[in-house]
C-alpha cells in the first residue's frame, strides 16, 4: 500500500504537467492557466455552498450523522483535489461534488474497512509475556535475587560473609 502512494504522489504531477502542456500548446499559455484558475474558483464555491447544506442538514438533523461525516469528508477531499492545478485533479474534484457518488465511495470504502478489519482480527493473536510474583510475599521471587543475598536469606543472617 506504501509503493502504491509513493507512485500516485510521483505520477500525479507528471500526468497534470503533460496534460497542461498539451493543451497549452493547442491553446495557449494564458486561456490554460485561466481555464485551471476558472474550474479550481467554481469547484471551491460549490464546495463551499454544499458544505454549508451539511452544516445546516447536521444543526436540523435531517439526515443521519453517518451520511453527513461522509458528505463532509469527501467535500474537504474535493476542495483539496481543486485546490491543486491541473485538469485531472479538478476532474476527481468535480466527481466528488457528486452527492450520489460520494455516498457510493463511502460505502464501498466502509465495506472494504470492515472486510479487512475483521480479516485482521481474526489473524491477530495478542501474547503478553512477563514476570509476576506472588502478592503474600510482596518481593521479587528468589531466582531474581543475587546470588550472595539468596545465601543469606537461606541461613537467616543479614550480615554479610567476608
């Protein structure tokens, strides 16, 4: 899973720059750079303006709370995806403004949570090694002791040899 995020970072700006380039050079520097700016400035009001639905939907509790994470965890994922230049990622942002779609993702991302979580438990074993000692004694048991001191524990003195 790590490698398959190291990739997505790496080939994202690779893609978004060959896309940029391409249509620049079919229309231009400046209609590119205004078109990306035109969609990232109308994604983001949209995505402003639903997740003010959401705040208001939770304030009324018109829908459960559940819905209402997964609309405004997918709204803040599409306002990330517009914010970053390019066509592809305002093409995913634009997805994500979808509400239909945005359910759809979250449920097939919590089917997919709870089918690998139970996987896990099943697999996981837990073991806790360690000491104990007897609480009536209220010490160490005997083998921890040094050796000198376990000799004169077993004769009852508490001078030392010499």
């Amino acid at each position: 899973m790590p490698l398959i995020i190291l990739l997505l970072i790496l080939a994202v700006p690779v893609v978004e720059l060959s896309i940029l380039i391409d249509i620049g050079g079919e229309i231009g520097a400046f209609p590119t750079v205004a078109l990306c700016l035109l969609t990232a400035g109308v994604g983001l009001t949209i995505v402003r303006q639903q997740g003010l639905a959401t705040l208001q939907s939770i304030q009324k509790q018109d829908q459960r709370i559940g819905t209402s994470i997964v609309h405004g965890f997918f709204l803040a994922l599409a306002g990330v995806f517009l914010l970053i230049p390019g066509f592809v990622t305002d093409i995913i942002g634009g997805l994500l403004l979808v509400p239909p779609l945005r359910l759809w993702l979250g449920r097939g991302i919590a089917r997919w949570v709870t089918v690998h979580k139970a996987d896990t438990m099943q697999r996981g074993n837990i073991v806790i090694e360690g000491e104990f000692w007897s609480a009536e004694e209220n010490r160490a048991p005997s083998e921890t002791l040094p050796h000198e001191e376990r000799d004169r524990e077993s004769k009852g003195t508490d001078k030392p040899e010499n």
